[in-house]
C-alpha cells in the first residue's frame, strides 16, 4: 500500500482530503504545520507528499526546501497544494522542484488523478533499463501519457550511415545525441592542413556525440561511419527531459564524460612519449578491446590503413611499414584491408 503525507494547517480540509485519500487505499499521514511535515517525512518516507502553503511555523516552500536538501527526501513526489492561484506562486514553486501543483477548492477525482499521475512517473523513473535500443524503447512506452516526459518515440529518427558517411561536422551545431544500433564509428578532428587524428571509437549500444551538446557549444570534432551503421538520434528537448527528471541517467552521462577525460589525457600521453611501433601495437589493442566479440577466438577486422594511421597520429606510410613489420614476427595476419590479431599478448605488452 503507497504512503501519503498530508499536510495542512486547516482541520477539515485536513479531515476530509485525509478521508477520500483513505477510500482510495492509501496509507495517510498528516501534519496540521510545516515543522511537524518535515519531521515526519523524513521519519515515515512516503511515498508522496500532499503540502499546503500558506501555513504557520513553516510555509509549503519552506517544507519543499527543507526536504529537497535532505537525501532521504529529496526524491519524493511532492504536490503543492493552495488556495492561491496567482501565476507568480505557481511558479516559484515548481521552480523549487513541485512535481505539481492543486488549487483549492478541488474535487476527489482531480486529486486522485494528480497523485496516481506522480506515482506512476516515479515509479518509471526508479527503474533500470537496459543499455540498447530495446531498453530506451521500454523507458519510451511506459512514459507515455506523462505530461513531464515528451513522446521520444515520434521524434526519435533512425538514420541509415554507409561506410565513410559523415555524421556530423565539426564547427555544426548539435541537434541531439546518438546512439548506436549497429556499426561502428569513429569521432576525429582535423587540422588545417586536413589531416585527421581519431579522438574516440564508438561501438554497438553507445551514446555519442553529447559533450558538445551538454555545454551548448559547436561540434570540436566530427564523426562517421567506420562501417555501414544504424544510429539512432534522440532530440536535444527529449534528452534533456530525460537528463533532468532521472538522476540514473545523469549520473551516467556524468561517468561518460570522466571516462571520456581519461581516455583523452592517456591518449595525449601515449602520443607524446610512446615510439610509433608502440603506438600502432596499442592501436590495435584498442580496435580488439572496443570490438571483439565474447566467444571469438581471434579479432579481426576490416580497417583501413589511413583510418589507422588518424587513430596512432602518424603517417600511413609509417602504419604500413610497422604493420608489415608485425605481419613477419606473426603478431598479425594482413589479408587486403582486413587486420587478424594473433598475438594479443605480444601487442599489448609490447615494450617501447
């Protein structure tokens, strides 16, 4: 059974909104001020919080306040409820975090379907889905009827990509993420003379393509397809809707961006100090870590030698030198643009 606080400083309002609150099967707790409200949410941990805001020893604001800097409480559905109906009061309060907001005087049916209508989203919000299409198809279909939540499934644009493609262009702005259905790719920036160095590969169930838009700026570099792919764009309106209202979600998005800070700083590294057959062997051992799939014996892959050559930062000349040198002591096999790692082991530990 879910759990409601109620709290309002008027006693029949308090009674009988208690009352319908109970028929409907919910488990009610009130508070008649603000300062008993706090103190039993952070006890009871409802499920919902019903508040008033015109109230003595502490005001609704004040309560929302108190619990949104409290971790315990902070993710509790909270629905203002007022006889104040001026728009300056509604929106203070949604800007400090109501999830909705009931003028008095009001009938059961009304309350009934904004608290159901909350319940439901945090129940959607509170769930893990799974990191490929199918599950952001899961997240999509069950937010439906939401009003919070935009229908990501008429705008989300399935975008076919042949080999080479361009994505999208450094110096473009960013009209959504990416997510990858099927292929691969590579993002990389050019210099003024245009040669390219590969910043970052992309598989299979990937996000791409967020930094720029996450600090509302131009594209630093641009992307496309090391194979023919199957990419997914999310709007820009419909991931921030996601980003905000799904603290999983940010925290990911947060893990990305550090992984992605890492990656850079040990790739700036590698090519300020590591040898060019060091750099070749350790490019490799990337392409085998980012794409080799589980129950395959060896890695294999059909890559070619300027695409190598972007992801060492050295010429292609340089890569087809050192790729026949690692094709004679048989740590590689060559067949046309296809690269077949035998030696895993002796690439990665290859030492400089």
């Amino acid at each position: 059974m879910k759990s409601i606080l109620l709290i309002e400083d008027n006693k029949d309002v308090r009674e009988n909104t208690a009352e319908i609150l109970e028929l409907a099967q919910y488990n009610v707790f009130t508070a008649s001020n603000g300062k008993e409200g706090v103190e039993l949410a952070i006890e009871k941990k409802p499920d919902l919080i019903i508040c008033d805001i015109m109230m003595p020893v502490l005001d609704g604001h004040g309560v929302l306040h108190m619990l949104s800097k409290n971790e315990s409480t902070s993710g509790i559905p909270f629905i203002f409820l007022t006889a104040k109906a001026e728009r300056s009061d509604f929106r203070k309060g949604m800007e400090m975090g109501a999830d909705d907001y009931l003028t008095k005087p009001f009938d059961d049916v009304e309350l009934l379907n904004a608290i159901e209508s909350r319940l439901k989203k945090n129940d959607i919000l509170k769930k893990e889905f799974a990191k490929n299409i199918q599950g952001i198809d899961s997240f999509i279909n069950e937010a439906k009827g939401i009003e919070s939540l935009k229908k990501l499934s008429e705008e989300r644009d399935l975008r076919i990509y042949k080999k080479k493609d361009e994505i999208y262009r450094e110096g473009t702005f960013p009209k959504g993420i990416y997510f990858i259905n099927k292929g691969k790719v590579k993002t990389f920036r050019a210099s003024e003379s245009g040669k390219e160095l590969i910043t970052s590969l992309h598989n299979e169930g990937e996000f791409f393509g967020y930094l720029s838009l996450l600090q509302d700026e131009k594209y630093t570099n641009s992307a496309s397809a090391l194979e023919d792919c199957e990419i997914y764009m999310l709007p820009k309106e419909d991931f921030f809707s996601l980003l905000y209202k799904n603290a999983d979600v940010s925290k990911k998005f947060i893990e990305l961006l550090s992984n992605n800070l890492r990656e850079n700083e040990t790739q700036l590294i590698k090519l300020a100090y590591n040898s060019v057959r060091k750099r070749v062997a350790e490019a490799l051992v990337k392409l085998s870590d980012k794409y080799k799939k589980p129950g395959d014996s060896k890695f294999s892959m059909n890559v070619s030698r300027e695409d190598l050559a972007n992801l060492v930062g050295t010429a292609t000349e340089t890569v087809i030198r050192t790729l026949s040198d690692f094709k004679d002591e048989k740590y590689i096999e060559i067949s046309g643009s296809t690269i077949t790692i035998l030696n895993y082991e002796k690439l990665a530990n290859l030492k400089n």
